[in-house]
C-alpha cells in the first residue's frame, strides 16, 4: 500500500543501525523525511537536502516540531551547502537515490507512464532546470541518445531505441509520454517489466544528470566525514552501483531488505544499501 502523503522510504532499520549513535548526519536526499524523521527521534543532529521544492514543503511540515536544517538545494553542492550550514565536519551522510513514490505518482511530470497525456518533462527541480525529457529526445544525435540508454540497456536495445526516436521525431515532435510510450512499444526486455519501465530511467537520469551529480557529490561528502564517519548509499540500479564502487573499492555491502520489507514496499525489491567507512 503506497502512503499518498509521505515517501515510504526503505531499509530504515538498516540505515539506523549505522547512522543513530552518531551526533551529526547529512540526510543528502531528504525526500519527505522518512530517513530524517527517525534519526532525530533518535537525538541525531540533521542537515536536510532536497531538490524538489514541492517535496521540501512536505518536510518541512512533517519535520516541524524537530530542530533540523532543511534545505533547498542539489547533493552535488553538498560541500557549500554543509558550510554555509555550519555542518563542517559529520559523522554521518545518507543517500537515498533516485524518486520518489510521490513523484512517480505526480501525474503532471511525466516521470512514469502511469498519465499518457502528461508532458514528457521529469525535471526535478523545474526552478533551476531547463532542459526535459522531450527537449533531450527531440534534439539528440544518434550517437547520444544511444549512449543515454546504454546507462541502463544492453547496446542492441540502445541503438533500436535510438532509431526508433529519430523516426518518431521524424514525423512528428516527441511532446508527451504517451509519445514515448509508442517509441519503447517491441523493445525486448525482462518479461515481468513493461518494455519503457528502463527507456523511462534511462531518460530520468539525463534529464536530471544523475550520475554525473552523483560522481561530483562523493568526494565532497567524504571529506566532510569525521574519521570514522560512515557514508551511506542505497541504490536502485546497476549504473548508480557503478559510480560508487568507482570512487571507493571500500564500499561494504550490499545489504539488502528483508523479505517482509518487500512485501510492505515493493519499490524496495531493488534496493541496495552500500556502507563506507572513512578511514
């Protein structure tokens, strides 16, 4: 059962067992709090980010009787975002990538395929970004869209895919999901996924630069560790897995949810929690 109001966040337990003995964290990705909610239930000094700024209204809410920072801004800032803060030094940093279910469910952006006549946009912060995913899909080369799709596909299906939007462009401009939806049509996938579910990731990442804002926020977080600090992933995919097991062959991990946790939150089934501790 998805909760309507707040993100259900996954691998809470495992996340705490790390993270609240320690006397300061950055909740990197705050998302409406479920992360941040416990930790200072648990007397944890937090420094929220978020991107979204519909999504930071709904922490703020929910976090209101706590005494936290909570801030407007993208984990690849994290550094100035810590200084301007005044969380220097921590012992602690969570990040809990990817969307979440509210976004997923927003039917206005486009994110999922769950509205066809949505706009193609899965921008997460439209304040500061630009550039959606019809725009991506409509002026990209061959070349580069083989390589957006190639973070999450094999390269057969990545240059299908291509292919199929240069045709679709071709005739018309790629505007809304539904769009994008008849382009993935006859993709060969996994039989238990929809055919566009990773087109529509693949697209997700561009848009929002994901990797690439994941590559720049490593270092700085691990510099802002305390020694002995721990760093904190949970991954969806294979490509944010890829990134973090670049920076540092230390990760431990993975760890995984429990059965019961996948029943409760099936968005949970592809979760992974990687663990660094700085030395």
């Amino acid at each position: 059962m998805i909760d309507v109001k707040y993100h259900k966040p996954v691998l809470i337990s495992e996340v705490l067992a790390h993270l609240n003995k320690k006397k300061s964290v950055i909740d990197a990705t705050l998302g409406t709090g479920g992360h941040s909610i416990k930790l200072l239930e648990a007397g944890v000094k937090v420094l929220g980010i978020e991107s979204d700024p519909k999504i930071l209204e709904i922490a703020k809410e929910r976090l209101s009787k706590f005494d936290c920072l909570l801030v407007h801004g993208n984990f690849k800032d994290i550094d100035r975002i810590a200084r301007e803060n005044e969380f220097n030094k921590v012992e602690g940093i969570l990040f809990d990538l990817g969307v979440s279910n509210l976004q997923l469910m927003d039917e206005e952006r486009g994110f999922s395929f769950s509205n066809p006549s949505a706009q193609l946009d899965m921008r997460i912060d439209k304040d500061f970004q630009e550039v959606t995913g019809a725009i991506l899909l409509n002026v990209l080369r061959k070349d580069q869209l083989e390589n957006l799709f190639f973070k999450v596909l094999d390269l057969s299906s990545s240059r299908w895919l291509a292919k199929r939007v240069l045709e679709k462009r071709g005739i018309e401009p790629i505007k809304r999901v539904a769009d994008f939806l008849d382009i993935c049509e006859g993709l060969k996938g996994k039989a238990r996924l929809n055919p566009a579910t990773l087109p529509f990731l693949a697209l997700r990442i561009a848009v929002n630069s994901e990797l690439e804002n994941l590559k720049e926020a490593l270092p700085k977080a691990y510099d802002l560790l305390e020694t002995g600090g721990k760093l904190l992933i949970i991954v969806f995919h294979s490509g944010e897995e890829d990134v973090i097991k670049s920076f540092s062959e230390d990760f431990v991990g993975s760890i995984r949810p429990t059965l019961e946790e996948v029943n409760n939150n099936p968005r949970a089934r592809s979760a992974e929690l990687f663990v660094l501790t700085k030395k």
